[in-house]
C-alpha cells in the first residue's frame, strides 16, 4: 500500500448509499502501519455527492474546522496533502459559490492561513482536460496558489494517459512552473476495475509516464481495498496484480508495448538476486514476451509463468494458477516467453531467474524503493542500483517529520542483523531512530564517512522480526521519536 485518498475529517460523505466512514484522521494510523500515506479530500466533510453547496461561510468554517482537527492530530505523520475539490469541473456550484478558479484560491489562502507546512493537491478535475488545467494553473500561478501535488482522474480507459501526462508537462515548462508531482487519485471504472487485465494496463503506463502514485476510485464497500478483498481477508483475482507490483524489487525496468490499446505490462529486475518480475495482460490469444539484458543470469534461465482470474470481486482466490515452469536459453542476452490462450481479463506474471543459486528470500531492500515522507529520491553511481534517499532533515512537528519506512518480508520469526548502507559527511556522529512495527524506539548511529552521496559504508544491528511482513522505519523526526542528531543518507537495508 502506497498512498490512500480519504475522506476528511468528521466526514459527512455516504458513498454508494453507505453511512459515513473513512474519516482520514481514524484511519491514519491503520495506513501508517503499512508504511502508506494519505491525501485528505476535504469535500467529503458533505454529506452527498455531487456536493451540495451552502455558502461560503459554511464552507470556510468547515476548512478551519477540519485543518484545525488535522494540526490537533500530532500523532499523526503520513498525510501528503490536502485535496481541496473533487471533480470540480462538474461538481463546483459556479453560480452559488463563483468560479472553480477563484474558489481554489480562496480555499488555499484559508488553508495557508492555518497551515502553512502541508501539501496542497488540486485540481482534481474528473478527466484530464487541457482546456481547463490551462485556465486553472495559469490564475494558480497569478495568485500564488500552485497546488504542490497536481491531480486528476483517468476513468476512460488507460490509453489516453501517456498523451495527458505529456501534455501536462508541456503545460508546466511553457507556464515557467517547476515540475509536480503527479497523483492520478481516481482511476478504472467498475468495468475495468475488477479486470486484473485492464488494471495491468493501469499500471503499466502509470509507469512509464512517471506518475508518482495512483489510487483505485472506490466503487464498492468499506473494508474491501476497493474489491481486492472479500470476506474481509481473502483476496480477489485482482488482488495478485498488485500483490505481484507490491513484491518487485530493485529497479523498475522499460516496458514497449505494441501499441497503447493492447498488451501491456511492467517489470522490475533486482540485480541483487537476479530476478526479473514481470505482469502482463490486456490482451487475448497466444502472445509473445520479449526480455532483454539477461546476460548476467547466465546461458540458460528458469521462467514461471503463472496467471490470475478474471473472476469477480465477491471471488475468493486463494493463489494464482501455475501455467508452466520451462527452462529457456539465454541468445544474445535476451529470451521470448509464449503465452499460450491468453485471456483479456486475466493477468499473467512471468519470474525469470537463474537456473541454480537463488537467493531463499529477499534480503536488500532498496531506500528508494521504500515509503519516503518529507525526504527525497536521489541518484549516485555508488549508491546500490543507482538509488538513495536523501534531505532526511525534518524533526519536531508530525507534518514535517523525515521518515523512510521499510516493508520487508522474511521466512522466519527471529532476530535479523539489518545492515544499513549509508553516508554522513558531516564529520560528527549522526543518529536516527529505528522502531518495527509499531514496537519501541531505539537509536541507530551513523559514524561519519568522506562524502555526501558517495556510498560503501555500512552499520549493523539486530532487529527481531516476526515471519511474513514487517514494517521498519529510520527516522529524522516521527511522532513519539525525540528526533535524531545529525544528518545521514540512507542507500539499503540488508537481512541476514
């Protein structure tokens, strides 16, 4: 789980004929111990949709009541941003409340006027429209209100997205604003949504076109992940999917679909066990595979491919169904997989790896692969696969703590040493605190190393894990944590 829309605080809004539910601040804590953040909607504060609007008093009211309940929550550390509208472009009064555009400003002025360290998402409009996000980002710009996350929602299919994220960001370079980060925060429609194929797709060009997360618009009943799960616990055909996309590790590799209406997958190649994940789907009848760069897994490569059903969300389905194991020669450091009778509906997920020396479990988890809040993705040719976390600075306050939370999966319920690839130029001893699923604080110290950015050093503790998943976090600053001392830079983690 990576990021979660929720409705604000005190919510009013009964979705799909329900009662009242998902306050954000309540289900903060739930999301936090997955290592996931949230993005608050605040019109869900109303009771039905499309919203009703009052009047501007009533709506600003709500805005301080709700910011206020927020910065009231200071156990509470994972929101990302506040959503101000949703679907404004048909859900906005413009004759009772005035124009989309002016509201927006208004509504962030007042939010600043309380907050002024949160995130702002917007415009949040039902589909992508560059005639509309022209007009918004441009008196945005005038009025000094950019949103800091810009979102918006793709529920007419995926092949539209490359061209709308393309657009958007030709938009920003000839509006001279620097580039946001993008949340498709609403996407498949619920003839879409359940199809592992046609959420594969999803994914796949959320991938490529460098969206930074993307949430399931929610359709159905609370408690259900939007249809992954059913009876509370068992997962659904469309489950495997994501649980596929959850597992990858290392880093997320190029994909080339034929076209933009067809197959599609993503993939990922952890070079530490070298493993190649990919999921594909959208498309039927027997198709072809083509995997490049494997010459460091040898001559000859073991494949299984194994696929997950088109079968409903009321559907249990305990584990995806093996379709074959083969072991494929390696020419020219690449093989093509056949999947045979292939079903539009139905996801396939292909695991590519060395015939022999594999590695019983994942032991190195990447930073940058982790849950990062209020700290940055970077890049350095000494950092393992390319990648670390940076600008772990913030301390003293829940919206501006610095944390990189870890979801780690181990065989076994026993005491681990986690090895921590590191950098701290600052000549002093820095420290961080360490803390596993939910459990006490201890303190990790960073001896210093030459260099910002440049990697090789490394600390050891043990940690007592339970078998399955766990939740580790390196904190600057967290609530119930004092904060650490010092600044570090983290590369990977390492069980062992």
């Amino acid at each position: 789980m990576n990021t979660l829309t929720q409705p604000a605080p005190g919510v009013g809004q009964k979705p799909n004929g329900q009662p009242p539910g998902g306050d954000s601040l309540r289900v903060a804590p739930q999301a936090d111990r997955v290592g996931a953040a949230e993005i608050i909607r605040m019109p869900d504060i109303y009771p039905d949709f499309p919203y009703k609007w009052v009047s501007w008093d009533d709506w600003l009211s709500k805005v301080d009541t709700m910011v206020r309940a927020r910065l009231n929550a200071t156990s509470v550390s994972n929101i990302q941003a506040w959503e101000i509208w949703n679907e404004p472009d048909w859900t906005w009064n413009t004759s009772a409340a005035g124009s989309w555009n002016a509201g927006w400003v208004r509504t962030y002025q007042r939010i600043r006027s309380l907050d002024t360290v949160t995130p702002i998402a917007g415009p949040g409009f039902s589909s992508w429209n560059q005639s509309l996000m022209s007009s918004f980002l441009s008196y945005a710009k005038a009025n000094n209100a950019l949103p800091d996350v810009v979102v918006w929602h793709e529920l007419s299919g995926a092949s539209g997205i490359a061209a709308h994220v393309a657009a958007y960001r030709s938009m920003e370079s000839s509006l001279g604003i620097s580039a946001r980060p993008i949340v498709i925060n609403e996407y498949a429609t619920t003839g879409e949504v359940d199809v592992p194929g046609a959420v594969t797709s999803y994914i796949a060009k959320f991938e490529r076109a460098g969206i930074q997360s993307a949430q399931r618009a929610f359709w159905y009943e609370y408690g259900t992940v939007n249809g992954l799960v059913v009876n509370n616990s068992q997962p659904t055909g469309t489950w495997w999917p994501y649980k596929w996309y959850g597992d990858m590790a290392g880093n997320m590799v190029q994909t080339v679909p034929a076209t933009q209406t067809g197959l599609d997958g993503f993939a990922a190649y952890d070079g530490t066990r070298k493993i190649v994940n990919a999921v594909v789907g959208n498309e039927s009848g027997t198709n072809y595979v083509r995997v490049t760069g494997l010459a460091a897994l040898g001559s000859s490569v073991s494949v299984t491919l194994e696929s997950a059903p088109n079968s409903g969300r009321f559907t249990a389905v305990t584990a995806p169904t093996t379709i074959s194991t083969s072991t494929y020669t390696v020419s020219g450091g690449a093989i093509t997989v056949t999947v045979p009778n292939m079903d539009a509906g139905r996801a396939y997920h292909l695991v590519v790896q060395p015939t022999s020396g594999v590695p019983s479990y994942q032991q190195r988890y990447e930073a940058e692969n982790a849950s990062v809040f209020r700290a940055t993705r970077l890049s350095a040719s000494s950092a393992s696969n390319g990648g670390y976390v940076g600008r772990i600075d913030n301390t003293g306050d829940a919206r501006t703590d610095s944390y990189v939370d870890f979801v780690v999966n181990v065989p076994t319920a026993r005491a681990y040493t986690m090895t921590v690839g590191y950098a701290n130029a600052t000549g002093a001893t820095a420290t961080q605190g360490l803390a596993y699923n939910g459990g006490a604080w201890s303190t990790i110290s960073y001896p210093p190393t030459a260099a910002w950015g440049v990697f090789g050093s490394t600390v050891s503790v043990s940690v007592a894990l339970k078998a399955g998943y766990n939740v580790i976090r390196l904190a600057k600053g967290a609530p119930n944590f004092a904060g650490g001392t010092g600044y570090a830079e983290l590369d990977y983690i390492q069980l062992t």
